[in-house]
C-alpha cells in the first residue's frame, strides 16, 4: 500500500495495516458485502474537490466570464448530472442518451451543451426542442442540417453555434487520444474557418447564431504547454476573423479539456490548477495584447472531474500457476467493465485485500508479481501485469483505482454478463446510484 501514489486515490480514502481500507468511511468490505462485486464506487468528496478546484483557479486568474462544463462521456448517470449541476457545472453531452439524461437529471437547457462529430437529424430536433445552450458543430454538413432542422422545427429561436476546429497542436498522448491535429476525425481544419464562418454569417444568418469556436486537443495530457499554445492560436484566430468580417467579435472561447491524471506511480501528471492557471493566463494576456474583448471562456474536464473519484471493487475466483510460473489471478470483472487496458494499455494501480482465516498470515506474506486477469473470453482480457500482491486466494477481494472514468461509460455485456452497479459513498453513507444488470435485464431487448 506504501508504493501507491497518492495522486490516484480518492481523498476519503483511509488505508489501514490493521484493518479494512475505508472509502467514505465505509470499510470496503461492507460495501462488497452489501452491493456485491464487480462493484463501482465513486468518493463524493473527490468529486466535489475537483469541481472546486476548477472554479477556485478560474475565478482567481481568469478576469471574465467563464463556464466549466462537465464532459459527461466520462462518466454519467442521472445522479452524477445533477451531482455537477449542484456544483454549478453545465453538461457537455454528445448523443440522445446522455442528453436524456441529464433532462431526467432536472437540468435545464440552459445548462446543456452538445458536442459530437455525427450528430443525427434526430438528436438535433431533441436538443433544439430541449432550448440546449449551443451546439459544437464538428463539419460543414453539420452546419447545413442544423440550418435545416431549425427551419423544419420552427420553434422561433435560432440555434447557438460554436464551431469545433483542428488547431494541428500536436499533444504528447496516445494516438487514440488526440484529437487536435488534421489527421483526426475531429473539426474543422483552421486553414478553412474564414470562409466558413463567412457562411454563418450569411447563408445560415437566418437560422445559426454564431457565438464562438471550440477546440479540444486531446485527453492525457501531461503538460501545460500544448495549452498555452492552443489558447494563442485561438484567440490570432479570433483576431483574423474580426479583421476579415468588418469587426466581429465572438463572445465564446472553448478550450476543452484533456488534463491529465495519475494512474500508477510512472504518471507525473500537473495538478489541474496549474493547467487551468495557465489557460486562463494566457487567454486574458493574449486578449489584451490583441485589444480583444476577453470571451466567455468554456473548459470542458471530463476525466480530471471523476476518474480518481472512482475505484472497482473485485472478487478473486481462480488462481493457478502456469509451468513458467507465472501466476494468474482471475477476478469476477474484467474487460467488460474496464476495456482501457486492452482498447490502449491503460495502466492502472490496485491493493489486494486478502479474506478468511489465513488473510493476516498472507498479508505479511512477500509480495510477488502476478498477472491480474478477468472472466471474459479473451486473451487480452487482462486488467495488470506483473502487479506485486501477496499470496492470493478465492474470495480475496483487490482494489483497482482510478476506474471513475471511461470505465462505465465504456462498459460492455460481452458474454453476456451484466454490467457492475455502481455506488456513491459520503460520511459514511453509500447510496445506490446504478443498478447490477441482471439477466432479465440483460435479454429485456431481444425478441423471441
């Protein structure tokens, strides 16, 4: 427990030599007796740290306006979006199912956001319906569709644009996390947004409002600069299109989101005040070395909010030695509530916590390195390796941090197993937030 860095475990959480960690103050083995296992769990106090964090390093160094919207594709449920409106984030949501749920949440539209790169004629109509605080518009096409559904739904109001744009930043993460360059899916190419914002103002003027532009470069990030240079580009952007389109000023800077958090002891992470110290900074320098009014500024954390927040709770079951002897641990879980290791290495850091008569005695045991595995189907389903943990058994449980994010909203059914519910724990109290899939629950859309 000693080697685990302090920077990836949820702030209530107590390790003791003699006794059962505590999360929230509940003993983690109350909370595997109680809900089951796999289980996820999320530390409100962590939650509730960052979320004050962001707001207290932007309103110190961040003289305009700004809103922090919480990028719900890393974690959502109905209590986590009224859980981030309560602490006065907006929701940036990217599909039907998540605006849905931040409208069952009770949030307005005021406080929703959508994002995405293909969004549908459907989901469209249900966020202009829904009155959402602006679109990011990923593509031209895009433009052109939400003109169209604008005119069709007729609700009197045009839509609020900001348009999503490839900055070609080049942020040090893996390749599947960038998305600031113009070989990723992602925006527009900065090279074209003259002319398309001359199209905003013109042909699409009757039914887009355009209120800024938007850029996201990336999700890991382990360093501050990619930021400053990002929140430059940006605002010479701003400042090119005010000369080109007789004055416009647009009133919304959205930088995205991206920090970085620790896993393992190997991940030297910033702290996110001094990424968003940094943001801030250079956007109120740079605007006024531009004579440019300072915008609205729009940061979107996502992983930084609820990724240490979050641990998974998981049983031991089979454990056998293989001739080279390497030991493989197979826990209840796996890929199918965490695909990060096998989607792209994600590396994460855990605690066994040794059961039953013998736990003391294996407990003061030597560590030695074993491969921690899953139940599902697949070679790669593989959670850490060469992890050092004492002797373990059936019925062991192991602790792995770090699992808020991208853990529950990238979960599967493969093999047909229900995805783990999922708890919030606070002073002592836990409160069921998701419920365990169960099988009916599992065959509730087949037809028969």
């Amino acid at each position: 427990m000693s080697a685990l860095p302090k920077a990836v475990l949820p702030d209530s959480l107590t390790l003791l030599e003699t006794a059962s960690p505590r999360l929230g103050e509940i003993p983690l083995e109350t909370l595997a007796a109680d809900y089951g296992t796999p289980l996820y769990i999320m530390d409100a106090a962590t939650v509730e740290r960052q979320a004050n964090a962001y707001h207290t390093a932007l309103k110190q160094h961040y003289p305009g306006e700004y809103q922090i919207l919480y990028a719900a594709k890393a974690n959502l449920t109905v209590h986590l979006a009224k859980t981030m409106h309560a602490l006065n984030l907006a929701i940036d949501v990217v599909s039907s199912g998540e605006l849905y749920t931040a409208q069952k949440a009770g949030l307005p539209g005021s406080a929703i956001y959508m994002n995405g790169n293909n969004k549908s004629a459907e989901e469209i109509d249900m966020a202009l319906t829904a009155g959402i605080a602006r679109f990011m518009v990923d593509n031209e096409e895009e433009l052109s569709l939400i003109h169209e559904r604008v005119k069709a739904l007729n609700l009197g109001a045009k839509a609020n644009v900001l348009l999503r744009v490839a900055p070609g930043i080049e942020a040090h993460t893996h390749d599947y996390l960038k998305t600031g360059n113009d070989s990723n899916k992602f925006g527009m190419p900065i090279s074209q947004i003259n002319a398309i914002v001359g199209r905003c103002l013109t042909q699409y003027a009757d039914t887009l409002a355009l209120k800024g532009l938007h850029a996201h470069i990336g999700s890991q990030i382990f360093d501050a600069l990619p930021y400053q240079d990002l929140a430059r580009i940006m605002l010479e952007t701003y400042d090119m299109l005010r000369q080109q389109h007789n004055g416009l000023v647009l009133p919304d800077l959205d930088l995205g989101g991206g920090a970085g958090i620790c896993y393992t002891l190997q991940d030297d992470a910033p702290a996110l005040e001094a990424v968003m110290t940094t943001l801030a900074k250079t956007v109120a320098k740079t605007a006024t070395e531009i004579n440019y009014p300072l915008p609205r500024l729009l940061v979107e954390p996502g992983r930084s909010m609820v990724a240490t927040a979050g641990v998974t709770l998981y049983t031991v079951g089979t454990v056998k030695t293989t001739a080279s002897g390497r030991v493989f641990v197979a826990v209840d879980g796996g890929m199918g509530d965490n695909i990060r290791p096998a989607l792209y290495g994600a590396q994460y850091s855990a605690i066994a916590l040794p059961q039953g008569p013998s736990a003391e005695t294996r407990r003061a045991q030597p560590a030695q390195p074993i491969t921690l595995v899953g139940k599902y189907c697949e070679s790669g389903d593989v959670l850490l390796t060469d992890w050092l943990a004492p002797p373990l058994q059936r019925g062991d449980l192991i602790t792995v941090f770090g699992t808020g994010a991208y853990n529950y909203t990238m979960a599967s059914t493969y093999n047909r197993i229900g995805r783990p519910a999922m708890v919030w724990v606070s002073a002592g109290q836990s409160e069921l937030m998701l419920k365990r899939e169960t099988l009916d629950a599992l065959l509730s859309q087949d037809v028969i």
